[in-house]
C-alpha cells in the first residue's frame, strides 16, 4: 500500500488524544499540521523520532503548525510513553478500530499490524503538501518537515 | 538518502588526518546510553583503520530526555577552549550515568581547568550557541537518533556492532578507489 502523495486532501480522523478526550483533524483548519505516524510507544532506542521532533518543537512555532504523533497504541499507553519522554506534543490512538486512520493514509502495515513510519504536511485548508514514508526500521530525521514546512508563510509569534 | 549538511570544518573536534579518504561523523548526546556503548567501538574502529579515517564528534543532546546532554555538552566546549576537548568527551562517557553540575565541575578540576570558570560559563550558557550549531546541522543533516554516524557524509543506518560500522567503511573505501 502507497501512502498518499502530496495534492491529495488529508482524510479526516477523530482520535483519542488522552483516555478522555478526542482530537479531529478539522479542529486544527487554518493552521499547517505535521502527521507522524510510528510503529509502537516503547521501542528501544532512546534517542528516537519523536524524540527528535521534540526537540524541534520551536522551529515549528513560526508557521504555527501543530505536530501530532499516531501509532495504534492505546490512549494509556500514550500517556505514561509521553509522561516518560517528557513529550510536548500529542500521540493520538489508532486503537479502534485498529490502525483505520493509518489505513486512510495508506500507512498501515497489515502483516504486522502497525503503523508506517510516514510522516505527513498538511497545509491549513488540509491538503497534503508532502509525504514520506520511511524503511520501518529507519527513523526518519526532521529535515524533510522542516523543508516542506518551508513553503508555508512564517506567521507565527516564533515564541 | 540522508547526507551531511556542513561536511568537517575547522570548527569541528577531529581525530585523525584531515586530509583522509575516509571520514567518520558521530552525532551523539552525553547522557545517551547507547552513545556511551558504541564509544569504545568507536575507538576500535579507528584503530583499526589508523590514518586513513578522520574521525569527528559533534554535539546533538537530547536535552528534553536527557536532563544533563546540554550542560555536559556546554561542559565539554569549554574543555575545548582551553585544548582539552578530547580528555573532557571521554571522562564524561565514562561518567555519563552519574552526571551532574558538581560532577562536571569535579571533571573540569581533574582536567586541571578552572571549575568557578566553568561554572560561570554555564550558568551564562556561554557555550550554548556552539552546541546548537551542531544541534542544527544534525537537524538539517537527517540525525534520526543518538548515536547517528555518518561514513563520507552519508547516513548510516545500519546495526551499531563493529563488524557492521567496519563493513560498511570498508564497502566505501572500495567504491572510492574505484
């Protein structure tokens, strides 16, 4: 399964962003948001993505854009793995049905049942603007978000 | 595929001949457990390949994970001003689980360098702007994690082990004579 290309409108989704609460796509219109979906919470490496696009958070702010991570993890799951990473932004929960979001983007990978590691741009109408999905056991850097998120005017505070 | 940003400059802390076919770049954070393990395989591999490999480490702490990565970082490019960055990055490794602002200031007595300096310099994060230059060139290079090599400028993502690193350089070495 190819994961969708740059031009195509990014599915919408409604996810579990904590135990109690959901996060839709079309709340964050009008602002570029960058998708990053992952395998699992708790691989064994420490200096990981996610880690890594923590640490970027501050080049993101210029374009206020929002990133969120996705894996098929429950919503528990994201909780103590981001209280454990000291993550600032969101994981949301492909949990059920299993990996359907995923699946939407054309990230999903049916024998093992996880998520790609894809990463997504999407402008503030909600197109996707860049795509990339990388060999699952390679995290993929930052630098091909920062590059896309480079075609999007800097608007924010940069705070 | 991932290729070096800024290829080994002046700037950079190096081992071995600047002029050598073969160049080694580590990014890597202080406090990262396996940065510590792969150090000693580091140290093999350029033994094992002398003066043909010019190896160089560049600072890419993950300071939200690792509550140290920054100041040891700070730390080590202060041992750097006075000509002793090298003594500095291998005791931190080797001290890399019980770091702390005492520790770094014990490390700075033991090199002989002034501890109140180093002090002072971290408190005014002195050494700030130069580890984020690394940090940025990671970025901008593709770092995926810590430690993340790169053999001749290109990323290398392979297994950590030294028969791995050492094939893969060899592989490299055979395709530039070529």
């Amino acid at each position: 399964m190819a994961i969708l290309e740059a031009g195509t409108i990014a599915p919408e989704f409604s996810l579990n962003v904590t135990p109690d609460q959901k996060l839709s796509l079309s709340e964050l219109r009008g602002r570029p948001v960058v998708l990053a979906f992952y395998p699992a919470d708790w691989s064994p490496v420490c200096g990981d993505e996610l880690s890594i696009f923590n640490e970027i958070l501050p080049d993101l702010l210029p374009y206020r854009a929002e990133l969120v991570g996705i894996s098929v993890d429950g919503a528990w799951s994201h909780d103590a793995f981001s209280k454990q990473k000291h993550l600032h932004f969101p994981l949301l929960s492909d949990f059920q049905p299993k990996g359907s979001v995923a699946r939407s983007y054309g990230a999903y990978r049916e024998t093992e049942g996880v998520c790609e590691r894809a990463l997504f741009v999407i402008d503030k109408s909600g197109t996707i603007t860049w795509s990339y999905c990388s060999p699952v056991a390679v995290n993929p850097g930052a630098d091909g978000i920062l590059h896309a998120l480079k075609a999007f005017p800097k608007e924010g505070s940069g705070e | 595929m991932n290729r070096l940003s800024i290829p080994i400059g002046p700037d950079d802390h190096t081992q071995g001949d600047r002029t050598a076919l073969l160049t080694l770049v580590e990014y890597g954070d202080y406090e990262c457990p396996s940065c510590g393990q792969i150090q000693p395989v580091i140290q093999k591999i350029q033994k094992h390949f002398g003066k043909r490999l010019l190896f160089a480490f560049r600072n890419f702490p993950l300071a939200e994970l690792h509550p140290w990565a920054e100041a040891a970082a700070e730390a080590a490019m202060y041992a750097s001003k006075h000509g002793k960055f090298w003594e500095m990055h291998y005791l931190l490794f080797e001290n890399q689980e019980r770091l702390s602002d005492s520790l770094l200031l014990e490390l700075a007595d033991q090199l002989g360098l002034s501890s109140s300096d180093l002090s002072v310099a971290l408190e005014k994060n002195t050494y700030r702007p130069r580890v984020r230059t690394d940090f940025d060139s990671g970025i901008r290079s593709g770092v995926n994690g810590t430690p993340t090599l790169f053999i001749n400028d290109e990323r290398y993502d392979g297994l950590l082990g030294f028969d791995s690193v050492v094939d893969r350089i060899a592989h490299v070495l055979a395709a530039s004579k070529v």
